[in-house]
C-alpha cells in the first residue's frame, strides 16, 4: 500500500516477526491445559481466558479492516503500525498473569520485540517525514 521502499522492507521484516510471534503464542496456549490454575468451578480458568481473547476487541478482524483502510501513504501505515505494536506489548502484559510463571520470559521476549519494533518504526517516520 506504500510506495517508500524502506517502509515496505521494514514492514515486511515485522510481518516475518509477528508469524514467529504467533507460533510462541501458540505454544504456549496449547501448553495452558496441562497448567491450568486451581479454579473454583470447572471450566472456570478457561472460560475467564476465552472473555479475555473474546473481548479484547483490539486485534479483531472488523477493527483492523476498519483502520486499515485509513492508510493512505508511508506516515499512516506508520501511525497505523505503532498502535499495533504498542496494542500488543499491553495484550502481552494482560496475558502473561495467565500463563505459568515458567513461560513468563517468552512473554517477556514478546515485549521486549515488540518495543523494538516501536522502535524501529518511530524512527523510520522520522526517516519519511
């Protein structure tokens, strides 16, 4: 959607993160039935985990559609791309009280990336402003 080919190098570097970033999740939530938490009716943790994905309305497919089509050039993809980003570093805090301490550092990994991320892309936008 942009033509600055530095953004598009960047944005396709990220992409490749962000599928690497799905898989850790992946395991680590089909991990989470072996480790569920003592509940007080059964059902319990995996229901209050099922709200919190179901309701984090932030990653859904009708709110990416409905600000994707907000981009227009390299700075709106740009804005675009760093609430993503900062979207997911808090997703991650939310999640990681609901994995085992065991699996925090890969939480912790996520975040750590996805501030580089930030990173990456707000200085990109001082490179294309």
């Amino acid at each position: 959607m942009v033509r600055n080919q530095e953004a598009k190098d960047l944005f396709s570097e990220l992409a490749a993160e962000e599928k690497e970033h799905r898989k850790v999740l992946a395991g680590i939530f089909a991990g989470l039935e072996k480790a569920i938490p003592a509940e007080t009716y059964a059902g319990e943790y995996a229901e209050y985990l099922r709200n919190y994905i179901d309701n984090n309305l932030i990653f859904t497919k009708e709110a990416m559609d409905k600000d994707v089509v907000s981009i227009k050039d390299a700075c709106s993809a740009i804005d675009f791309a760093d609430r993503q980003e900062l979207e997911s570093i808090c997703y991650y805090q939310g999640i990681k009280a609901l994995v085992p301490q065991v699996q925090h550092y890969l939480i912790d990994n996520l975040i750590s990336e996805e501030r580089k991320h930030f990173v990456r892309l707000t200085n990109l936008r001082r490179c294309v402003l």
